[in-house]
C-alpha cells in the first residue's frame, strides 16, 4: 500500500511495549464506483478513505471478509506449530 490517512499514532502503543504490530488495509468500496474512479483516474478524489466524512464502506461483504481475514492471520500466527523454535 502506498501512503493513506491511517492512524498515525497507532504504533507508539506496541513500539514503547516492544512487541510486534501490524496494520491492516481491507477495501469495502463499492466496485463499480472504485472502478469509474480508477477508469477517470480519480481514485484519489473519488474514493473516500477513513477519517473522511464520506467513508461508508460497504458492510456485506467487507465487514465478513475483514473479519474472516482477521481470524484466519491471528489463527496462523497463533497456532503453535507455526511458531519457529
């Protein structure tokens, strides 16, 4: 991902902990207006990102694909065998 309106005080928490983090980007863009956007060459301006006022991600299937990938990485990385000793 290129650079976006994150939060960009998310990582003073983990770095003063001195654990791991990770921040992750799920679309929820309705894709006919992402692709008008991407086809205009507007994406920039015509695609609401979070902290906007716009944004309003689609809820189905963003909210179940967000949450089936979520579960799915924190499955992985907490599955003992998985670790590396």
């Amino acid at each position: 991902m290129g650079q976006q309106s994150a939060s960009e005080d998310f990582s003073d928490i983990p770095t003063a902990l001195g654990v791991p983090y990770t921040y992750w980007f799920i679309g929820g863009i309705e894709p006919q207006r992402y692709a008008e956007a991407e086809r205009a060459g507007r994406v920039a301006q015509d695609v609401p990102v979070n902290h906007s006022a716009g944004f309003a991600p689609v809820i189905q299937p963003t909210l179940d694909t967000g949450t089936e990938a979520l579960v799915v990485a924190a499955l992985a990385w907490l599955a003992p065998e998985s670790r590396a000793t």
